[in-house]
C-alpha cells in the first residue's frame, strides 16, 4: 500500500471514528499531497511517487516543528502541544529516520571517498549527504553532523 492510500484510509477512519483533529491534520496532508500532483502534471496525468510525497510530509513536519519552536519561546503552551499532536500524525507516514549514529557514519565514510579535509569542503559533501539520505534523515541533522566532523 503506499503512502497516498495509507493516508486516504487513515482519513475515512477518522472521518467514520469522528476524530477531528486527526481528521483536520489528514485534510491537510490529502491537499499538500494533490497540489504536488498538479503541480508535477504534464499531458493530464498527476500521479506522484512515494519519495515525492515522502518530501511533501517532510516539509510538512519540518513546518511543526518550528511551529512549535516558536510557540515555545512565545511562552504559548496550548498552540505547541496542538503542533506536537499535529506532528505525531504527520511522523505516522513517514519511513523511520535514520539515528545520529547512523547518519554519522554514512558521513564519514563520504568524507574519507571525497578526501574532504576541512569546513571548506561542507558543500560538496552536503551535496552528496543530502541525495544519498533524501527521505531518510532531516538536513538539519545531516547538516549539522557533516560541520561537526569536519571542523
């Protein structure tokens, strides 16, 4: 089954168990999902793969969580665990994230392939990073590990 018809059961469910705020953060993610699928369309066709829709949730939860970072710093309790919540639904559809460990690891093997040295070679391996571990780790994280050895 892929992402798309998980996400489209899981929305019927909440609309039959009348689960609102699930079925609000759902509606959500069906119409993110439909404006990727109009925006790849060519020749009438709108269909988007599951590494595409991969990417819109990741957007969508990269969102919450400066929501939520924000919320926190303006001392507004109630609208970050709203975001939290809304989160945790939108992590349901997303493939497991790859651990710190795991990450560094992927990054200094391509550090030692590329002969990166120094901070002034973190482009070229973000570059790399990023490709190789799309869906599968935040950029944040990624970004952040790749500074960290090679500084």
């Amino acid at each position: 089954m892929s992402i798309k018809e998980s996400i489209l059961d899981e929305l019927k469910s909440a609309m039959k168990q009348k689960k609102v705020d699930r079925l609000r953060v759902l509606r959500s993610l069906k119409a993110k999902i439909l404006e990727k699928e109009i925006s790849e369309r060519k020749g009438g066709e709108g269909e988007i793969d599951d590494e595409q829709i991969v990417e819109v949730l990741m957007k969508a939860a990269k969102q919450r969580k400066e929501s939520i970072e924000q919320f926190d710093e303006g001392d507004r309790k109630e609208l970050a665990d709203k975001e939290r919540d809304e989160l945790k639904i939108i992590e349901e559809f997303l493939p497991e994230m790859m651990g710190d460990d795991e990450v560094r690891a992927a990054v200094k093997e391509q550090i030692e392939k590329m002969g990166a040295t120094d901070i002034s070679d973190m482009g070229k391996v973000m570059g790399v990073m990023m490709g190789k571990l799309k869906g599968k780790a935040e950029g944040g994280t990624v970004s952040r590990i790749v500074k960290e050895e090679l500084s």
